[in-house]
C-alpha cells in the first residue's frame, strides 16, 4: 500500500462517515421537536453547524477535494482519480450549515435546553431584541442566575411567548 492509496481510502471513509453522522444528529433533532410537541420553539442563532467536529471534518474534507481538483486541472497529480466521490463531494456543504435547529424550548416546567430543564425561579428576566425582517424572526435573550440564553423566535409567537412568561412571572428587561 502507498501513501496516495492510504490517503485516498481516508478520504472514502469519511465521506462515508460525514453523511451517516449529520443524519444521527437530525434524526435526534427530530426526536427531541416529537417530544416537545406544545412547547414555544425557539431557535438557534447561529449560521453553522453547532455540532464543532462535524463542522471541522466537513471543512477539511471540502477543502482536501477542492485542492485535489486543482491539481488535477493544472495536470500537477492524478490522484483525485481514485477517491470514489470525487465529483459529489459538494453534496456534504449542506452539512456546514444550521437547519433550524431548535435550541431550547420554552414549556410548563420552565426552559428545556439539551435535555436539561431550568426552572422558572432561576430565570431573571427576557428581553426581545430586532426583528429581522428577511426571516420574520425576533431575537429572544433569558437571562438566568449565571448565563444568557440566546435564541430566533418567530414574530407570531412573542405575544404568546410574553403572555407564557408573565404568567410564570418573569418580568422584561429592567430599566
């Protein structure tokens, strides 16, 4: 086995894992909106992927083909030749960017955030910031005892969002 083969079969095997891993985490994504059903949704802010790994691996990936291509083009190496995926691997890029995925959920109980629920009495006060209006999205900050939460709620909910913490008294941003 040479270097090109061994480098070649690392660049299969994680096409291979990248696509597998990204629908692991969308179908738990999946799981977690099932469960929630009644809950006020709120959204991450973020562009890419939260999910740090996967993120770095699919950026590293991308960029090993795309300089592969290139040298192929400028006829320096042939070895993109042999990586069976050579001409779809733009089909993981979706994978680099943030699908809506919710980021907590906003219930009876309190604040549902990665499996851990905060209680209402550790919520300080909200604040809503900007509307956006290219998504129709406000951004909804909670402030707890020791962080903040930030997260994109869509407009039609702040009034249903608003009623939901007065009625567990938690009060606006003071002044």
């Amino acid at each position: 086995m040479t270097i090109q083969s061994i480098f070649i079969m690392v660049l299969n095997l994680t096409y291979c894992v990248i696509i597998p891993w990204f629908l692991y985490y969308a179908y738990r994504q999946y799981k977690a909106n099932r469960s929630a059903a009644g809950q006020i949704r709120v959204y991450d802010p973020a562009r890419l992927n939260p999910h740090k790994l996967l993120l770095v691996v699919t950026l590293l990936y991308v960029s090993t083909i795309v300089v592969l291509w290139l040298l192929y083009m400028f006829k320096v190496s042939h070895v993109i030749e042999d990586h069976w995926f050579s001409y779809v691997f733009m089909l993981v890029l979706p994978v680099v960017a943030n699908h809506d995925r919710v980021l907590m959920y906003i219930g009876e109980y309190g604040i549902s955030q990665e499996g851990n629920v905060i209680p209402w009495e550790f919520i300080s006060y909200y604040e809503f910031g900007k509307l956006n209006t290219v998504t129709n999205r406000l951004l909804l900050e909670i402030h707890t005892k020791d962080n903040v939460i930030r997260g994109l709620l869509p407009s039609e909910s702040q009034e249903e969002i608003r009623q939901f913490l007065e009625e567990n008294k938690i009060q606006s941003k003071p002044a």
